[in-house]
C-alpha cells in the first residue's frame, strides 16, 4: 500500500510505497498485494481514460474506476500500520526522524520531479489551470480544493490525504501502544467511522442537498469534491481499517485464524463490497447528472465509503491468507504494473494529455486508443521509475542511519 514478512528495507506504504513493500524475505513478491495494488492504479487510470478510447466491456467499469483509490488507501494503512506495530514490538518506541526521511526519499524525489514539470512545462498539464503550488508542494492540495479553480495534476489529493494521516499515526501508535485492548481499538475505529458518516451526511445536508434542490447540479458537484469527497477528514475510512487490520493481524493471529479464515471474509467481503456498490449506484453529483434520486446520491456520499473500506480490508485478508495459492498462478503483468504504480499515479493523466496533443484524438479512438494510452503511461512510468524512484532508492538504503 510483505507485510508478514518484510526486509529491513521495507518502505511506509502509499501509492508510492505500495509497489516496492511486497518483497519477502526470500526476495519473492507476494502476488495477493501485486494483484491488489495493480487493480487499484489501473481502475484510477481508467476513470481518467477519454470515454471514447474506453473498451465498451469497460465503460461501466470506468464509473466506478475511482475506487481503485479506496483500494490503495486500505493498503497502506495496512502497510504502514505494520510497519510501526513491528517496530513498537521491537523497540518500544517509534523513530521519527528515520520513518519521516525515509518517506521523503521514498515520496519526494518523483513527486516534485513532476511537479516541477507540470510547472515549468505548461503543455504538460492535463488541464490549463491547477492549483497554487505551495499546495502541492506541502500536500494540502486536498484542503479546499475546489475543481473549479484549478484541476492539472489532481491526482495528487491522494498523496495529501495519506502523507496527513502519517504524520499523525506513528505518534497515536506510541501513545495507545499497551494502553488500549482489542475492544477499545475497535471502540475507537467505530468512533472514528461514525464520526465521518455523522460529518459527510452534515455537510451533505448543509450544502450539497441545498444546491441540488435549488437545481444548481454542476456547483453540487463542485462542492461534493471540495468539501466531502477531497478533505483528509471525511476519508480516513480505508486508511483506519488497512490499519484495523493490521493490528489484528499483527497482535491476534490466533484470533483472526479462528474468526477471519477465507471462507468467512471473501463472503463477508464480497458482501460489504456489493452493499457500497448498490450505494454508489446513483452516485449523484459525481455521475454528472442533472436529475437524479437525492438519498441515493446522499447513501453513497454518506455511507457508501466505509461499506467500500470494510469489504476491501476483508478481502485483501483473504488474500494474505490464500498467498499460497495465489502464487501458483500469478496475474500477468501484475508484478511490473505494481512496481510502476506510483509512477503511472504521477504521470498518466499528463501522458494521457500528451497523447492527444501529438497523435490527435481523433486517431485514438476505440480500442487502438486503450492501448496507447496504455502503452503510453508505461513508457512515461518506466522512465520516471528508472531515472528518479530508483536511483534516490538505492540511495536511501546506503545511508545505513536511515
């Protein structure tokens, strides 16, 4: 975002960090977490993909693309939860200063490579304006972001959300760490999750059902992006329950063996996975529709992103439990797709742009379109894999005080 059994290199876990903490102490790749994180930037890709170079067995697909972000965010709670429980576990303390560098070296060098590129380069920017870039550059982007004003390299309101929350959780770990139980954790997590629905249906019903109401449908979606869908406060559902998860993992196996085997979360998680989707159905707003059902469209907004978080965490579960059988028959592709993933993050929407600017739009149509895109992203991937994610890497790993 393995986990279970992780080098000393592994790294904190995010779109960034996801495809390159899966490494074993074998030096094999788990495929569960490969298959997860490749689904995940592949969906966010394809939200991003001009409908008319999406596959038609793909377009219903693409409406609910934007999950893959759920999906990463499940991952790194869970990447870098255990990451911290295990170092807690081992060390009764928390190190700030090398957990904090060793994300700068892991999160910072591509990052501002692109974004110094989207800001000295104009023609790359997948839309004339963007946000000011103090914004992005203190990852607060997501604050406030209204897309109105500005939408070049949105994709970075992700980055935002997660790089918040880690400069919080390792200090609730070293606090809460031998304080609270089991029951109090998962007290707290309910807490937590209430307390977002209690805030999303607030300001749906302050804001985004009044515009809608008085038919202003395209300020209603404006205003659900900038005050429900983009704030770091209304989406912390998947990175609490990748964390949820594992602490459970981590300090009840035995427990989790016994209650959480696969026959009881690929149904339940399939369960809870459905439940989101029939919720997000009629998405409101974010569907670019002028009529729509409004406690639908509110079910979704208000509800719909736990529901989401919960059956990604028990699948994903599943997942760490069934590796055994997974890496019998590993998903092609998915292992370099993984490894790209935060540079395909970064760059696919200025590639996409790219694409239509030298080759014509009109002559990316259809399915020979999909594979340029495609084929195009993970040239542009590659390269910002190879020449900054990689070398600044190997960097941080010689510098034995990280």
């Amino acid at each position: 975002m393995t986990i279970l059994a992780t080098t000393n290199n592994a790294h904190t876990g995010n779109f960034s960090s996801l495809s390159h903490t899966n490494v074993v102490a074998t030096g094999t790749r788990m495929v569960g977490p490969d298959i997860l994180r490749s689904l995940a930037i592949l969906l966010v890709m394809l939200v991003h993909l001009p409908l008319n170079a999406t596959p038609s067995l793909l377009v219903t697909v693409r409406e609910y693309g934007w999950l893959g972000v759920d999906i990463f965010f499940v991952l790194s709670g869970y990447l870098i939860g255990t990451q911290l429980f295990r170092e807690m576990t081992r060390t009764g303390a928390v190190d700030f200063k090398s957990f904090y560098l060793r994300r700068a070296f892991r999160i910072f060098p591509a990052f501002f490579v692109v974004l110094g590129l989207y800001a000295l380069v104009p023609v790359l920017r997948d839309n004339p304006t963007m946000q000011p870039l103090w914004k992005f550059a203190t990852f607060t982007v997501n604050l406030g972001f209204d897309p109105r004003e500005g939408n070049a390299f949105s994709q970075a309101w992700t980055l935002a959300v997660e790089e918040q929350f880690y400069l919080v959780l390792p200090l609730l770990v070293l606090l809460l760490y031998k304080r609270i139980g089991t029951g109090w954790l998962l007290a707290l997590a309910g807490l937590l999750t209430v307390t977002g629905i209690v805030l999303r249906y607030t300001i749906w019903d302050a804001q985004v059902g009044i515009l809608i109401a008085e038919g202003q449908f395209r300020p209603a979606f404006a205003t659900y992006l900038r005050d429900v869908y983009y704030p770091t406060y209304t989406r912390l559902d998947g990175l609490l329950f990748g964390v949820v998860l594992a602490a459970a993992r981590f300090f009840k196996p035995a427990l989790c063996r016994r209650y959480l085997p696969p026959t009881v979360t690929i149904p339940s998680g399939l369960i809870f996975v459905i439940a989101a989707l029939l919720c997000f159905v009629d998405r409101g707003p974010l569907a670019g529709q002028g009529i729509f059902p409004v406690f639908q469209a509110q079910l979704g907004a208000v509800a719909g992103f736990p529901l989401i978080s919960i059956g990604i965490a028990l699948l994903f579960c599943a997942m760490l439990d069934l590796e055994h059988v997974l890496s019998r028959w590993p998903v092609p592709g998915a292992a370099l797709i993984a490894t790209l993933s935060y540079s395909l993050y970064l760059t696919h929407k200025s590639a996409f742009h790219v694409m239509r600017q030298v080759v014509g739009e009109e002559n990316l149509q259809g399915g020979v379109g999909f594979l340029a895109y495609l084929a195009a992203s993970i040239a542009v991937a590659a390269v910002l894999w190879l020449c900054v994610e990689q070398p600044f890497l190997r960097l941080r790993d010689r510098l034995r005080w990280l």
